[in-house]
C-alpha cells in the first residue's frame, strides 16, 4: 500500500516537474515555494539519532521546507544511529565523503558527531536542548560562531515547575527520570531541580544509562516519589512502553517535557511543535543554501510557544483530572486519519493547481511526506494491536 500511493505521489510529482521544466522556477526572500536565485542543485545530509515521535517530526518538517521551496533541486540522504552515539560519527562521516552540502543534525550526540567531523561543511542542529552543554560552549551568547547553528528544542522549564505544581500541589517528593548519557538530559533536569525547590518539593534524581535499566531505575523512581518528570530525553522517548509499564499499576503520575513521551507514559506535558521546528531549521538551511548566508552569525532558534496537554487514557487510569486549558492529546489512530485526509486535500489541490505549476508540484512534495508519516504511524497501529486495542483509541500508545 505505502509502496503503491507513494509511486503514484511520486509519478504525478515527475509529471508535473516534467511539465513546467527541468529546473525550478527561482523564488524571491518573501520564503514563497521555489528554487531559489540560482539553479544549483543540492544534496543534504540527515543524521537522526533514533526514531521516535518527537525526532520523526523534526526530521519531517525539515524535509517539506526545503522540497516545498527547492523542489526536486534538493536530495536527501539519511541515516539513523539508532540510539548509538558512535553510529553519529560513521553517518557523519559518509556524508562527507560523498560531498553534502549541508548536515542537518537531529538530536545532541549527532550534533557533536558532525561539529566534530567538520569546521566547513554547515552544520544545523535540531531537537537540540542546550548547544552551550552539547557543544561545551563558554559565554553563550546565543550564537555557536562556527560552522554550527540550528534550533533549540527547550521547553520553558520554569512553566514546567509552575505546571506540575498546578496538577499536583499536595507531592512531597518528585523524581527527575533521565538517561545519564544525554548531557542535555542532565541539563533539563539541573535547571528544573531549583524550579521545583522553590514550590517546596523534595527532588530526587533517578538516572538509567541506557534501555537495559530503564524498568528497574524507573521503578526505584516510583517507590520513593509522588510525582516523576522525564525531560526531553531520547531514551526515555524510545522506551515509553518499559516505562508506563512500571508507573501506571504504580499509580505514580508522569509529568514528560514533550508529547511523545507524554503520549507513551504521562499525564500531562508543556510541549513544543516538533514539526514547526524542523520546518524552522529547514527555512534556515534554504537561507544557506541558495542566498550563502553565514551559518557563524546565525542565533540558534527557539520554538515560538508551548503547549499544555494531556493523556485523557492515563489521566483517567490514575484518577486525574486536567486543569482547564490543558488540550488532549490526539490518539494515534485518530491523528493517522486525520493526516490521510490532508493527503488527498493536498493531491485535490495539487490538481486544481495544475500539474505543469510550481504550485501544484509543491503540493504534491507535501502530500508525498505526509503520507509517509501517516503510513508510519498505521505501521505503528498494526504492531501495538496485538497489545491492546482500547489503547490505540484511547491514545495510551507507548511509542
């Protein structure tokens, strides 16, 4: 099936492109969909850490800016280091080999990976917390002044603080769950610590190094607090299920600094777009690649806002009520619908566009991506039914 759509996506995309000429028509600094002043063609390099939703959706929103305003004058190749930090390197270093024109870096171990391999080829990073602890930086000014910018994936952690004292004002102690070997893991959770002191809470600290402890440590975690936080932390994102296992029959509710993880294993969560800021990075990596901006001068960016949400499934198991204002986290299944239908939206009007416009071939690249991401998450869907069904509903989902 995703085979078959993605050919068909991908045949109507090369007809329209064939119709309105090889080379894409140029765009001006309005950031409107085109190839940009010149007629070059590049080849970008994506190392992702591990899959999972929150680095899927950053990766994704890169991709649909850069093909919605270069077209097919854009390539990509990918590599996943699947949660190990040395595969960052290997990934990393192919790119150079084969001669990209620019790195997208999404997550910290794949940032230090490409700032270390190269001081001339640019470096974005994305779903990066803090570039001054990845990075080793001194005196952050906001500006890394290499080859290396991007965008931060930071929550404002004292609203965080502010927000779990709003469910739950009446814990003593709270546990901060991360892995050790994420330095930025350590940074959320340092900053977060004098936050939650200041609402007189008892803070303790539970690290697992890696998938083999995440139960163990998590349940060490349950059974001295009242209230655990899990930052933006890449494994704990791939290991939602482990934990929820341990932290529901426990009755010990989970306060996550993104979506994913709150979808997998919490309650309630302060999240940023994942999406708008990998879309944010790609409009950076257009600026230099077709207009040469100066990624030593670029500031690292910031998602423009948080989001409060909840899990409605775990909310319940536990007894929770949401405050008001808290929007519910949209079921896995239900979000893959919703997303089909954008798809044939996007395709209806791809061809009401007209196949030989620029227009009409940019809706076409946005279709193609979004129904890869949907197909993903069907994928998802399949596997997880031979759980639980209800959870699939209900938007308990571990991943």
């Amino acid at each position: 099936m995703k085979k078959f759509v993605s050919a068909l996506l991908a045949a109507a995309l090369a007809a329209s492109l064939a119709a309105c000429g090889s080379t894409p028509a140029s765009a001006g600094t309005d950031g409107s969909s085109a190839a940009g002043p010149t007629a070059a063609s590049y080849t970008v390099g994506i190392c992702q850490l591990v899959q999972h939703d929150a680095l899927d959706a950053a990766t994704q929103g890169f991709k649909d800016a850069l093909t919605e305003k270069l077209g097919d004058a854009v390539k990509f190749e990918e590599g996943n280091a699947s949660g190990d930090s040395a595969n960052c390197s290997t990934i990393v270093n192919g790119f150079l080999s084969t001669g990209v024109d620019l790195i997208l870096a999404n997550a910290t171990a794949p940032l230090q990976a490409a700032a270390a391999a190269t001081a001339d080829v640019p470096v974005l990073g994305t779903s990066v917390t803090d570039y001054a602890t990845a990075l080793e930086l001194d005196n952050w000014t906001g500006t890394v002044g290499t080859n290396v910018s991007g965008t931060s994936d930071l929550a404002p952690l004292d609203e965080q603080a502010a927000m779990l004292s709003e469910m739950f004002p009446d814990a003593g102690t709270v546990g901060l769950l991360y892995c050790s070997a994420e330095p930025n893991s350590v940074y959320q959770c340092t900053q977060i610590e004098s936050y939650l002191q200041e609402y007189g809470y008892t803070v303790e600290w539970f690290a697992f190094t890696d998938t083999n402890d995440v139960a163990s440590v998590t349940q060490a975690a349950c059974d001295a607090c009242d209230v655990i936080y899990i930052p933006t932390d890449n494994t704990a994102a791939s290991n939602t299920e482990a934990i929820a296992n341990v932290v529901l029959p426990a009755g010990v509710p989970v306060i996550a600094g993104e979506e994913g993880i709150c979808r997998g294993c919490g309650v309630a969560t302060l999240s940023i777009d994942y999406y708008d800021l990998g879309y944010a990075t790609g409009e950076m990596a257009y600026e230099i690649l077709t207009y040469g901006a100066d990624v030593s001068t670029m500031p690292v960016g910031t998602a423009a806002s948080a989001t409060k949400k909840y899990n409605a499934a775990n909310c319940e198991a536990l007894n929770i009520t949401p405050p008001e204002g808290y929007e519910e986290i949209v079921p896995l299944a239900e979000g893959a619908a919703s997303t089909m239908e954008e798809v044939a939206s996007l395709v209806e009007q791809a061809f009401a566009a007209g196949l030989d416009t620029q227009e009409g071939a940019g809706l076409l690249t946005q279709a193609q991506g979004k129904f890869s991401g949907a197909v993903d998450a069907l994928e998802e869907i399949t596997a997880l039914l031979s759980r639980n069904p209800d959870e699939l509903l209900s938007g308990n989902t571990a991943e």
